[in-house]
C-alpha cells in the first residue's frame, strides 16, 4: 500500500512562536498551509518565562501587531499583569511588559490557528527536507551557454514515511532538535517540560550542507504558590492604566484585576551553597556543551562571574490565574535536584519552598544563520526559510518577528512577488535580522534597545505608523485598518501645524500656568509648541491654557507631544538615516566571486563572499571588512556602472 502524499504551499515545521506567526502570514496570504508540531498541546508553549515583551522585546511585539501579526492581539487577551518598562525614561527606550496566563496564551493562540482558512495542523515529527536540484540556463558569455544549478526544496518527510510537497519550507524547530534536558546528573533526551524531542532532523540538515551548532538555553524551578511567604518579598503591581500591545484592541478592553508579582534576592547563604556543589554543575564539570546566553545567565554564572555581588533579583511570578504554580526569574539553574531546593531555601520567603517542576538547562542543535539572506531563505536551497531559535536567536519575541517575515516572503516568493526585507532603519525586526545573517554571533542573540542606532524612530508607540503601510501592501492589514491609520496621521499633523502657530501672551492665566509648573515666565507672545518643548511641559500639561484644543484619542497626543518635544534629535537621526540609506541602495551581486577585486584584503575576500552581501551598506557590518575594503568596493562599483 502506498504511503500517504499531500500537497500544499507552504509547509511550516513547528508550532511555536516562530512558527504559528510563520504559519498565519502564509495561510492569511492566500497559501494552502500545514504546520508541523510534536505535540498538538504545545501550540505557542511558554516553555522558559510566563511573560512577551519587556526591553526591547516590547518593540518588536508592537512592530510584529503593526505588519499583521498575531502576538499582540494573543497577549491583550491573556495577560494577568503588564507594565511599561523604563516609563521614567525617555519614550525610546519605554517598553510594554505583560505577565501571560500561560495556559490561556496557548490555547487562545490554538483556537485562533485552527479557525484559520488555508491552515492544517497536523500533528508528527518531520525527519527529512526532500531536496532537488534545479538547472537553469544562464545568459550567453563568451559564446559559450553558462549553466547556474541551485537546489531548491519540494517537500518534507515524516517518520512514519508520508511526504509532503510544497514549494516552500519554513523551519521553526525551537530548542526541539536533538534536544536535552539537563539537571545535575540527570540527562534526558527531551524538549522542553519533558516533550517530545525532534530526533531526525538534524541529519537530514548536515546531508543538504547546513552548517549545525549547539548551543543552549535554561529555565529556572516552578514552586507550589501555597509554601510560598510573601510578607517577606516586595510587591510588584502592573500599571493603573494598561497600555494594549496591539493597535486593534481597544484600550478600555484590557483594564482588567491583576495579579501580583513579588520580588525577593539571594544572599550569601544561596551564593555559598551554590559555590560549594559547583563541582555538581554540568554547567561547569563539562556535561554541557552548548553556548548559553551571555545577558540570561544561571544562577550558577551569576555567583561565579560577579564574586562580589552580595545578592540578586528573584522575580517570582505567577504562571497563570487557575494555577499555584509560580516562576522563580532570575534564578534558572542546571544544578542537582537537592541543591536546587537547599539554594530556593536560603531565600527571603522561600524558605519552606515545594518545587513542582525542576531548573533545567537544555541544549538543542541550531543553525549558523550566515546561511541565511535577510528574507530568511537559505542561501543554497531555493524555497528554504529559516525562524526563531533554529537561527541562533533567543526568546518568544525574537521568535515571532522572524517567523513573521519568512511566513510573508515563503508567500511572496510563491506569488512572484519582491521579498520583504525592513532595513535597521526601519524596525527592530530589520536590525534582529540583519544582526543575525551580517554579524557572528556565538551565542544566542537576545535583542536589545543599544543595538538600534536609530532607536528614537523605531519607538514602540509609532510602530504602526512606520510598519502598517507595508502590512497593507503585502495583503495582512486590511482597509478598514489602514484608513483608521491615516485618519490617525492626519490628525497628528494638522494637530502639530496647530500648535507651531497657535501663540499665547503674557496673561496672568498664562503666567500663572507657569509658575504653577515651575516653569520661566513669558516676557513676551510665544506659541503651544514652545511650550510643549520644555522639560517641565508636555502636550497633556499645557490643556489649561489651549482653549482651541479640539477633542483627539490619547494616542494621537502622544504622538503629537513626542515628535514635537523631540524634533531637533528626530531631524538628526532622519539626517543620519539619509546616510545609512546611501550605501543600502548601493547594491551588490549575490554569489559574486569577490576574489576578482584587487585590493581587498584575504580576510575581506573570505568573510564577503561566506556571508554574499546584497549591499554596500550590509557588506560594512561584516565583521573582518575594514572601511578600506568598502572604499575598495566603491571604487569597484563605480567602474562597473561607467562599463554599463
């Protein structure tokens, strides 16, 4: 009897966040899709941490909702707790945090893919990528017919031997490749909370040439809420008025009862405890092999690398509202079970602690995402896009802004369409991506505010204005949206020309304002906008004295407050922007043989054509390609232009 053999467009393999973002941009697309997962039960699983967003992380969300995602909207309606970071701060840097009912995140995100048109999912462990190479016949030179051969994927394989056909392939596998679960002499060949690992893919990778690494992620013990003393912990609450992650949900809609998080430290008995069984580490006698994530240590690396430090942060947070299980962050560990509840125990409120599920760390294969171009596609396989932690990055943010953009291109690529690649200046999404495939990373890549240079643009509250247009043009926003955006735009404008031209005098309810802010008074006329533009001023303060006010949603003030309080640094990154912009159109070959070019040096020759540049500007962000290599190549491009 013949195996079973189906075909669809677009095949997603796994269903985490990488993969149920990938999974819904290409079925909302208009691709017949099938999304791969181990287990059914694990669609969107929070397997480290029970929040989305936090620094920076926060960024990406809102840009992942504003090009058509599905995270935002998911967590608006599972959140127990949210917060916005750095809020004392300047609005660069403010980010959304929320507290997720893990459980509730992932079945919302289930019940929302499997009412999905064009979405099959389908439960099995993809074993094998089914390769063919493809000859095509290139442009006559020398006389001579030059014959370019790709290979490009057509399918996959499950272990139980049925093929599925596509034209493209999104790998989202997450920590599940050749995974292992590690705690003191405990080593199990699982994914993560004991599921099921993915044991054959790997092999098939290394035949088709990819370049596989280890590295490896960790997760702090679940205790019983119930052995728990919260008298002696700080309590943390979320904000009084709750900001939504996505701009459809309405904010009054999310103003709901919180739950409290708490905050407690270590101490020099944890620190002494742990230094006394670091022997009993695998983190450190040798077990584990893979690369951890410099900026989310252990707690073992904590002691370790900062001696000095008398005590650390242990957030402890709840898992969700119907469950007494709660996450200790900050204090993840790969250490032995009885250590794990004799460290718990030294601490401030834990001391009575009953662990439910054991810190572990876990390894898992990954790619080298230098095989990557910045749409995600393999480089050597047609039709082949890589997403989330698969391409060496870490966290659930991180993971659905990449699956995002290889769900978009998989279809766009499909439909003959021009792939979609946002730049640095862009979105956090483009500089995540081009940190990724331009720049070695040896560890798993977390995001982070200082990689953005242009940081006061890409802010989290006009991430709709600057992504929602292009999730319009690729088909994922509809109308109704869209206009809602440019009704919101048009009245940021014509509220902000008001403001330069709306003046007042020296009145006393004008002076009286001031003084009452403690802010200088007028020695003569000026307008709103100057106003707006001092420290102690905004936008919402100066109401009292804008009597021709007219009536505008909170965010449009927002808006308005922003770009006119910080105008002067908006006007210079656009100007840097301009700069940027230059060498990004300078575009280059992909595969050109960069050993034609005198000049260069040996390691610039080396490292331009593993990593194949699609531009000038990304060629300059390669390590080991000096900016006498990139005038080198100026040069180069010049003659070829006066050639033509």
């Amino acid at each position: 009897m013949a195996g079973i053999v189906e075909n669809y467009d677009v095949i997603v393999v796994g269903a985490g966040h990488a993969g149920c973002e990938a999974a819904l941009a290409a079925a909302r697309l208009g691709m017949e899709t099938i999304v791969f997962t181990v287990s059914v039960d694990s669609i969107a699983l929070m397997p480290c941490n029970p929040n989305i967003g936090g620094s920076s992380k926060g960024h990406l969300v809102k840009e992942l909702d504003a090009l058509g995602g599905e995270m935002g909207k998911n967590i608006d309606k599972t959140f127990i707790q949210s917060k916005m970071l750095n809020a004392s701060k300047g609005p660069a840097v403010h980010s959304l945090r929320a507290q997720a009912d893990k459980q509730e995140y992932t079945r919302q995100m289930r019940i929302t893919m499997e009412n999905t048109d064009y979405l099959t999912i389908r439960q099995a462990e993809v074993s094998e990528l089914l390769i063919e190479e493809e000859i095509r016949q290139g442009e006559e030179q020398s006389r001579e017919k030059s014959w370019e051969q790709t290979r490009r994927i057509v399918g996959v394989k499950t272990i139980s031997g049925a093929v599925y056909k596509a034209s493209a392939v999104i790998l989202a596998t997450g920590v599940y490749l050749n995974a292992r679960c590690i705690y003191g002499e405990v080593s199990q060949y699982t994914g993560p909370n004991g599921l099921q690992a993915a044991n054959h893919l790997t092999q098939s990778l290394l035949e088709q040439g990819i370049s596989i690494r280890r590295f490896k992620t960790g997760t702090p013990a679940r205790v019983d809420k119930r052995s728990i003393d919260f008298s002696k912990m700080e309590e943390q609450f979320g904000d009084e008025r709750v900001v939504p992650f996505s701009f459809t949900t309405d904010p009054d809609s999310v103003q709901i009862e919180q739950e409290s998080c708490w905050l407690t430290y270590t101490n020099e008995r944890t620190h002494a405890i742990i230094r006394e069984n670091l022997s009993r580490s695998p983190l450190f006698s040798g077990v584990i092999e893979g690369t951890g994530p410099r900026y989310c240590p252990s707690i073992e690396d904590k002691v370790v690398k900062f001696p000095d430090k008398e005590r650390h942060q242990v957030f402890v947070e709840p898992e969700g509202r119907y469950t007494n299980e709660m996450y200790l962050g900050g204090m993840s560990s790969s250490l032995p079970e009885d250590v794990q509840t004799a460290m718990y125990r030294t601490v401030p409120g834990l001391e009575n602690v009953k662990i439910v599920r054991n810190a572990y760390a876990i390894e898992y294969d990954c790619i080298d995402p230098n095989q990557l171009y910045a749409t995600l596609e393999f480089k050597k396989i047609k039709g082949l896009f890589g997403a989330g932690q698969i391409n060496g990055s870490s966290g659930y943010e991180e993971a659905a802004a990449q699956g995002l953009m290889a769900g978009i291109n998989a279809a766009r690529q499909i439909q003959n369409k021009e792939m979609v690649v946002l730049d640095r200046s862009q979105a956090y999404i483009g500089v995540l991506i081009d940190d990724l495939v331009t720049k070695e990373n040896h560890e798993p890549y977390r995001m982070m505010t200082s990689r953005a240079e242009y940081r006061l643009l890409l802010r989290q509250d006009n991430a709709d204005q600057r992504l929602t247009p292009i999730g319009y043009q690729i088909g994922l926003i509809d109308e109704e949206r869209y206009q809602a955006l440019l009704k919101k735009q048009r009245e940021i404008e014509k509220e902000i020309d008001r403001l330069e031209h709306a003046t007042v005098g020296t009145s006393d309810k004008v002076q009286d304002f001031l003084r009452s802010h403690e802010s200088t008074l007028l020695k003569s006329g000026t307008t709103l906008a100057e106003l707006i533009r001092r420290p102690e001023l905004s936008y919402a303060s100066i109401a009292a004295i804008d009597e021709e006010r007219p009536e505008l949603g909170r965010e449009v003030g927002e808006q308005v407050n922003i770009s006119i309080k910080y105008e002067g640094y908006i006007k210079r990154q656009n100007q840097q922007v301009k700069q940027f912009k230059k060498l990004e159109n300078k575009k280059l070959e992909p595969g050109f043989d960069y050993s034609e070019i005198k000049g260069l040096r040996k390691e610039a020759v080396q490292k331009l054509n593993l990593y194949s540049p699609v531009s000038i500007g990304q060629a300059s962000r390669i390590s080991g390609v000096s900016p006498a290599d990139i005038s080198v190549l100026l040069v180069y491009l010049e003659q070829q232009k006066r050639r033509k």
